[in-house]
C-alpha cells in the first residue's frame, strides 16, 4: 500500500512533529524573509514547542529555531507522509 500525504498548515502541526514544507501564502517580503531562513519548499520542519500562552510557537528548519506567530504559520502548506494504515496524527 503506498504512502499518503497530508496536507495542512503549518499552525496545526503538532509539538513533535515533523512535516515538509509546500507553500508560502504570504507576500513577496515576507515570503523573501522567511525562505533566507530556511522556509523553502520540500525542507522538512520540525515543531520544537509553544510558548506558554500557545502563541508562537519555535520550528526547527535545517537546524535553526525559528519563531513563529500563528498568523504568520497560519499561511505556510505543508504535508506530512503518512505509512499505510495511519490514522493520520499530527
């Protein structure tokens, strides 16, 4: 059985967990800033944690943390692969 993708955004993965990036829905300045950081398509991003009010939350991206608010993860795609049979648990 093969593997499936998951599609989501970046905002909704779980602490610990490891999705690859998409897509980057922001504007030119902004989507130049965060690709210099790493945001690039197919880079596989890890969530570190949250801070305690739940917002922002820090990303592992190509070994640097990277904070990020919700409003701003809210508009990065990404996926994750799924191994058959998962329910599909971020």
């Amino acid at each position: 059985m093969p593997l499936t993708r998951q599609s989501t955004v970046l905002s909704e993965l779980r602490v610990g967990s490891c999705a690859t990036l998409s897509a980057i829905d922001l504007p030119e300045e902004v989507r130049g800033q965060l690709m210099h950081l790493g945001f690039v398509p197919e880079t596989r991003v890890l969530a570190l944690r949250r801070a305690p009010a739940g917002d922002p939350t820090v990303y592992c991206v190509d070994g640097a943390e990277i904070a990020l608010r919700r409003e701003t993860a809210q508009h990065i795609s990404v996926h994750s692969v799924l191994a058959p049979g998962s329910q599909g648990e971020r």
